[in-house]
C-alpha cells in the first residue's frame, strides 16, 4: 500500500500545487491558460515524437492493443450514448457529450504522468497508441454526433468535414504524424535538435498535472448528481473495466502493456471537456464531472495500481 501511495502521492500533490498557484492568485487564469498551452503545443507533441523516434516503428504500433484500447473505448462510449438517448430521453448533443466524457481519457496531462511513474519508458508509446483511438475515433465521432443533434438536417458530411478540418489542427496529432514520418523515413534528428525535443518531452509530465490542479480551482458541482455521478462511474470505473475485458480477449499483448492501458482508462476525461460540454448545454454537468473524477481518481488509480500488481502485472 506505501508503495502504492508513493506514486500517487506526487502526481496528487502536483495536481494540488496546480490548485494552490490558482487560489493563492500567484498565477492567474490567463497565465495557467499559457502553461497549459505549453504543454498541449510543445511538450506533448515532443513527448509523442521521441517515442516514435527511439525504436523501431513495427515495436512501437501493436495491432493488436489499439484493437483491444479501441474495441473497449468505442464500448463504453456506445453503451453511454445508449443509456443517455434511449433510457434516458437525452437529446443527441448532450448524450454524445456524456458518452464522450466516460470512454475519452485524459491520456497526455494524467494518463501519461501515472502510467509513467508506474511501468516507466513504455508509457510514451502508449499515449502516442491511445491518441490513435482517441483523437481519430472517439473524439470525431462524439462531435459529429454532437453537431448533428445541434443541427438538425445540416448535412452529415458537411459537419464530417468541419470536424475533420479541426482535428488537423491538434497539436498531438501533428506530433503523432511527424513522429511517424521520421521513423518510417529511418531521419536521424541533429543531436541539438533531438536533446530539444527530449528536453521538451521531460516537462510534458510535471506541468501537465500543474495544469490540471489550475483548471479545478473555480469548478462547482451543483444540483446535477445524476448526470454527473453516471459519467464519473463510467470514466474511472466502467472505461477501464471493458478495457480489462478486450484486453483478456485479444491475444498477444504484453503484461505491461495491459496494465498501462488501464491506468490510462482509470484516468480522468480529456481536460477540454468542460470546453465541449458547454458548447453543446453541457458545461456545468461537464466541468462538474472533470471535478470530481479528478478528485475520485486519487482513489481509483490507486485501488488499480493495486490490482494489476496483485493480478502480477507489476511488481513492487
């Protein structure tokens, strides 16, 4: 259990410190919006390209964990869409909202820096794997969904197109598509150059939890527990949940592999959630359910990190 703590603890202390800085005033809301765009625009992507950059491209794109970390997301995501429109009487909008916040991970400001303190090197590669599924799976489609329950009769590839024209501009994305032309051209980056992009790549973990504490302080959770309960159940603990499941299933995957997975599913939602929330009537329940997944998550990481080491995942 101290074990366990020791790396929990610090990710959690970041994530507070973050909260303080915000509080206290010593930094502003303009001035965290800066780190935070560090982090999405320089340190993530270099992040993504040094793991694509330091072996083999065939080591590093394992067909069969984005088909299990994909089968699993477009799971959860499929059942929270069901639940919300059809059990539920949700609009399309927010019902492609809810199931976009319990199946998307904040794979890069909490998935990463967990998963890194818990099984190390590996866990570059599998952020650079998880933002396949997530920014040109999950993510796309709770959009397109999202815009045609705002329009009705808008033209479906008229939205497609829309949504398809932004994620081209996801910083992690670009990072994602550079990383793969360097490794499949065999382009060794200049040493000044690579030591820049590792440097970059070292500050994506710490200041990507700095940036989670900032953006809690000012969240409230009103009168919304339904909704907000619902999506927090099914990020932290249903998401990795099915994850464990198609993983079980798929064969061939490495131990350690498995375990990342889950500590990236147990993981809060993407952190522009509360952004798409309440683009489409949802930024209350979305930024309350970012609040208080980010708080549960101390604990559910913890009881996984646990778990996969009593299942001999890891070993401490």
């Amino acid at each position: 259990m101290l074990a366990i703590l020791g790396i929990t603890t610090p990710i959690f202390l970041l994530i507070g410190l973050g909260y303080i800085a915000r509080w206290s005033g010593i930094i502003q809301r303009e001035q965290m919006q800066g780190v935070g765009i560090f982090v999405l625009y320089c340190a993530l992507p270099a992040l993504v390209i040094r793991a694509l950059t330091q072996q083999p491209l065939e080591e590093i794109f394992k067909l069969n964990y984005l088909v299990a970390y994909g089968l699993g997301s477009i799971s959860v995501f499929g059942a929270g869409l069901l639940l919300c429109l059809k059990l539920q009487r949700q609009p399309l909008n927010a019902s492609a909202m809810q199931a976009l916040g319990m199946a998307a991970s904040n794979s890069g400001f909490v998935g990463y820096p967990v998963a890194a303190m818990v099984i190390g090197s590996p866990a570059a590669v599998l952020l650079a794997l998880n933002m396949v599924i997530e920014t040109l799976i999950i993510i796309p489609l709770a959009l397109i969904l999202a815009e045609m329950g705002s329009h009705q009769g808008a033209s479906v590839w008229k939205t497609i197109k829309k949504t398809a024209l932004s994620l081209i501009k996801n910083p992690v994305l670009v990072g994602l598509l550079i990383g793969i032309s360097i490794a499949v051209t065999g382009f060794k980056l200049p040493l000044p150059l690579f030591k820049a992009v590792d440097m970059l790549a070292e500050a994506a973990g710490p200041a990507a939890l700095f940036v989670i504490g900032g953006a809690l302080f000012g969240l409230q959770v009103k009168s919304m527990a339904r909704d907000v309960g619902q999506i927090v159940i099914g990020k932290l603990l249903i998401h990795p949940l099915v994850i464990f499941i198609a993983f079980y299933f798929v064969p061939d995957i490495d131990p350690l592999y498995m375990a990342g997975a889950l500590l990236f599913a147990a993981a809060p939602m993407i952190s522009i959630y509360p952004l798409f929330g309440q683009r489409y009537g949802l930024g209350g329940v979305s930024a309350a359910a970012m609040l208080v997944a980010t708080v549960a998550s101390f604990f559910t990481l913890s009881l996984i990190i646990g778990l996969i080491s009593h299942m001999g995942l890891l070993a401490f």
